[in-house]
DNA sequence: CTGTTAGCGCTTTCAG
DNA sequence: CTGAAAGCGCTAACAG
C-alpha cells in the first residue's frame, strides 16, 4: 500500500490532477458526475490527502503549537485536553512541547514549531521576561501567540487564566470566616503568580483588620521535593518552638497543597482540629485525601478550550484583515469546600 | 519579519540555493570560508528551516504521531511525558491524540497523523480487535506501529507495557502473607488488560488453596463515576448483610483504587483495621491519601521512553533494508508498600 | 567547489 | 466544465 497521491487517481480515472484536487474540495465547477465517480474512488481506495504538499502550497499547516512546562502536571494535562478537544473540532491538530521550565529549552520548542509551520503557538511562559521580543517578533508577523496560564506575561495579546490574587483572598477569607487567624502561606519562590497570590492573601488579612507576619510566610524552591518537605516541617517546627503554631496552613500551588496534607498526616497533626489547611489543587484525587480536601480548582479544561478558540479568533480576523482587539480573560477559580477547614 | 528562504540567503550572498542548502548542512563539498560566511548570515538573521518543504522532498517529516484514549489520565500523560522527553532528544516531535475510548475517533486519528505524514505511530488501542487490519496494512508499508500499554493487540510489531498477570498476583500474595484471605477483587468491564489482572489474582488465590467466590468480584463499568461508587457501595453493603465481609479489597485500575480510598474513608471504614486496600495506581498523590495508598505503580515513562526508542529502531532498521525481529516487552510494575494493608 | 535542473504533491490562476 | 502551467521551499543528481 504506497500513498495514494492526486496524480494516481488522476491516472486512473483518464482525468487530470487538477480536475480531481477541486473535485474532492466539492469545487462548485466540476460535474456532478464526475466529481461523484472521482469521490467513490477516493474512498474506496483510502485517499488521504498529503497535508505536507498543501501546507507547502497554502502556507497553512492546521496545526497549533503548544507549550507547557510539564505535560504530566496535572493542571497542564487537562489545559491540553482542553486545546486537543477544541482543535480536533475546528480541524486542527497540536503539536505538544515541554520547556521544563528553562528558558532556553523553551526558546528552542519556538524555534521548532516555527520551522514545522504552525499556524500559532499557545504558551504558557517559563519566566516573566524569557524570549518575550522573539514571541513578539513572531506575533507580529505570521505566527500568533496565545497565553495561557501566566497572563501577567508582557506580551500584547490574548492572555487566559484566572484571577490569582481575588482566588487567594477569596480562600483566606474563607479561613478567617471559620476563626482562623494565625495562617501560614506557603508558596513558591517570586514569580507573577505567587506574588499575586501573596497580595490576595495579604489583601484579605488587612481587610479583616488581621496584621501580616512575616514568620507566616514560607517561600520555597520547589525544584526538590525533598527540600520542600524539610523546609515545611522546619517552619512547623519554628513556629511550634515560638508557641507561634499557625492554626491554618493556606498553600498556593498544586505540589505544595497536596505534599503539605500528607506531611501534617504523617505528622500526627488532626486536620482541620489542629490545623486547617486550603490550598490551590487540580489533582482529582483531592476527595480522596483524608479528610478530603477543601481547595481552590483552576477551571484547567475551559482555559483551554478558550486558550484555543482566541487564537482561532486571530487566524480568522488576519485572514479577513481585520484588526483583533486583544483582552486578557481572567475567569474565576473554584472553591471546593471539603472537610479541612 | 517575513520568514527567511533559503531563496533570500541566496540572494543577499550572491550564491545559488543548493549551496546555500548543502552548507547549513555542513556539506563537506562546500568550501569553509562560504560556509563560514553563510552560517553566519543565517544565524544572524535567526534563519529557520521549512520542515514541510524539506519533508516533501525527503518523505521524512521526524513526527512521530501518538494516540492515547485521555491525556489527563495520569498514567497517559506519565507515558506522553516519556515520550517527549525521548522525540527531543533524537529531534522528533510528537503530535498527540485522544481516541477517547472510541474505535471510529481512533480511526480519525489515524487518517490524520497519516494525512500529515508522520512517520510512525504509537498507540493504546482502544480495543482489542479495532481498526486491527488497518493498522496492520499502515504498518507493513511506509507508517510503521508500535503499541504500548494494550499489549495483547493482535498486531504483529513492538509492544512495550506491564505484566499485568505477574503484577496482579504479587498484589494478591502480598495480601495473603498479610493473612488476609477474603479479598474483594473491583475492575473494570472485561477487556485484555482486566482480564490479565484478574487471572493473576486468581492464580494466586489457587496457589495460596483459597476458593475464589464470584461474590468476590465486582466488574464495574468505568464511564460513569457516580455508577461505579453506588457499585461499590451496594456491594460491601451486600456483602455485609450476608455476613461476608471482605477483610482486604484489591482494585484494578487507577480509578477504582483512588475512588474507593475516598469511600472507605467516607464510611468511616477504618483501612487497614477493618478493610485492607492495595490497588493498580499512577497517581503522585498517593502518599497523601490517609492511610498513604499501598499500590501497584506502572513505570509509565519508562514505558513511552521504550515505546519510541523502539520506534527509532524499526525506522533505522528499514532504511538499512535490515530485518527487524519484533518483540514484546513486558515490564515489572512496582508494588509500594505504605499502610492501606 | 559551485550552479543548473528537476521534482516531491498539491492548489491556484488562467485558457480553452 | 476540464486541463495546462506555475510555483510553494527544499534537496538530490548531475554538469561544469
């Protein structure tokens, strides 16, 4: 079974390539006839058309580069679910890239899917500054970008995610409402994220009249999950030997949220009798942690789905050169109100 | 920024287009100094070559298409992590697909990759026997296959998955030597991998002289996660009225084992005390649950780092025109012993 | 060592 | 309504 290419059909039907091309495009000007028995044919023998030679022609792949730090975080996974189910229904398909959080290796996914000729590229930057005038240059000319995910990046764009610092506050408050006072945050180290984390955090405690410690802020690395754990149970035990205990932990990413109730399991420590803990998750597990987990939820699927359909919105308005009016979309995070809190 | 040709290089140096062509790929029939002069001008100009051009005169286009039922499936996007990792290092991409459990969607996909010229194809099929002949006709032409995960498919190439038989039993006896010996076994609906699971534990029941009952199986249909708790609930609660309750639970798949921890937990069954649980599962969050899960883990990277370099080994063996002797691998999964038995 | 020619498979004018 | 001609950007074979 080699290729079955236009040229064969057109053998073997006495016709000429062209005339086949348009017919199996429905062309309004091939014969009815003719364009049924070219049709018949083609499925009978499995046509399928050779995407390379009609990208190389149209300049047009159908295909969207995507870009995520880790596929196996489950929060990306289901952001690419998302994109993977939108593009199959607008014919699109997406090639998936990993920068692993290095700017270098980031700039090197660009470049390939560049070279590859993707319509677009979906990102969801390593760093606030990395290859921000390369993505530029490319959204400039004929390579648009979508972010997802870090929507303070500097690029003027469509930019998807949620609204970091209202979702934090919104979770502290939720503590302060339950009579918790003494909270811990635990975050990563300084980035546009957790910093608006941070200020949603700190936002909610000064609204409630509630001074900000510095000792009930834990910033660590979260490149070694070996460390995060030593430092988590350092600063418990910090605390503890201050008689500072916090009598709620508010953690603010996914690994942290979800390492920090096993840590306090293992520790002995009740939650929420002890402790109480909220945290940012998109593990779909959290209900089966022990007690199940109160946290924050990323609406990942739909970040996605809309990631995908604003870059649809750009190849369209391009194509009929009007000009697109760029918005950031910051949709809310879900409170899930579990059992510790 | 209009993206660069060779063409353009050919024209700012005043050279033709193969000379330009033959010294980016560092040609040994191109003199240094217009080498040098050309590299230069390339990289300065951040040139980036068309892949879809060069693929449509080579036949070679270094994708390698990859279809799995879900990405957001942990034990999928494990695997895909795997992959990728791999496509990198050997300058492979990888354009991901979801056959979502359907036999006519997996069919699309297949079209798809073929239609953009992949040069192989790795997949987890949907089912035993679908889209078998045509995989087959791919495979023994110019798209070879390599399956991975559902390794009982009928399909006469690699295969790199688990001994779900061999892991299934050690689950099993490590029970046993635990002295549990009523065991509930939940899985899924019958199919390859299922069945080779529940082979194994009943083997080691036979082994261990211990009668297996039919009461002591569960077969829950996995689409709808509401149905399969109010299975599993109905069960124990049928099985308690009759005086049977089961003193350990061995569950198959990853969705089974992470839902009934979170059951057990609700009801306020105390694991391991009064229900031992080990299971099937890919989770990283396993250690948070409480009880910390004792489970049976697939390697799944290591498993799509085979899967592709595979791959790579049939792609070099038939450009050599060398035979390649195909074989099934079947890996060990790791039981991790916590304290849910 | 460099350039000319040809062609991968397709679509898009434009003639007839 | 159908076909002839051209060309997307690249590489491979061959001449000079």
């Amino acid at each position: 079974m080699k290729k079955l290419t236009l040229k064969d059909i057109a053998k073997a039907l006495n016709l000429s390539v062209p005339t086949i091309s348009k017919a199996l495009s429905d062309s309004h000007e091939i014969n009815k006839d003719t364009k049924e028995k070219i049709v018949a044919y083609a499925q009978q023998h499995n046509y399928q058309h050779n995407a390379l030679a009609r990208s190389l022609k149209t300049g047009k792949t159908n295909i969207i580069g995507v870009i995520v730090s880790t596929i196996s975080n489950s929060f990306f996974s289901e952001i690419l679910e998302g994109i993977e189910e939108s593009s199959l229904f607008q014919h699109y398909n997406i090639i998936i890239m990993q920068s692993r959080e290095s700017p270098d290796i980031e700039k090197k996914c660009i470049d390939i899917l560049y070279s590859k000729g993707v319509d677009g590229i979906l990102i969801s930057p390593v760093s606030h500054d990395a290859n921000l005038t390369y993505l530029q240059q490319l959204h400039n000319s004929s390579c648009p970008i979508v972010i997802f995910d870090r929507i303070n990046y500097g690029l003027d764009t469509f930019k998807i995610g949620i609204d970091n610092k209202k979702a934090a506050k919104k979770a502290t408050e939720e503590l302060i409402s339950r009579n918790y006072r003494n909270i811990l945050h635990i975050t990563g180290l300084s980035n546009g994220v957790t910093n608006e984390r941070l200020a949603g955090f700190q936002d909610a405690l000064k609204i409630n009249k509630i001074t900000f410690q510095e000792s009930n802020l834990l910033r660590c690395d979260l490149s070694h999950i070996q460390i995060v754990e030593d430092e988590i149970l350092n600063k418990l035990d910090e605390l503890k030997n201050q008689h500072k205990s916090p009598d709620a932990i508010f953690t603010a990413t996914d690994l942290l949220t979800n390492r920090t109730i096993g840590l306090l399991a293992q520790q002995k420590i009740k939650i929420p009798e002890e402790i109480a803990l909220i945290g940012f998750s998109n593990t779909n597990y959290a209900f089966s942690f022990n007690p199940p987990l109160t946290c924050i939820s990323q609406p990942a699927k739909k970040i996605g789905k809309l990631a995908f359909e604003k870059m649809i919105e750009i190849l369209e308005f391009r194509l009929k050169k009007r000009e697109v009016v760029y918005e950031t979309i910051t949709l809310d995070a879900d409170i899930i109100i579990r059992e510790s809190i």
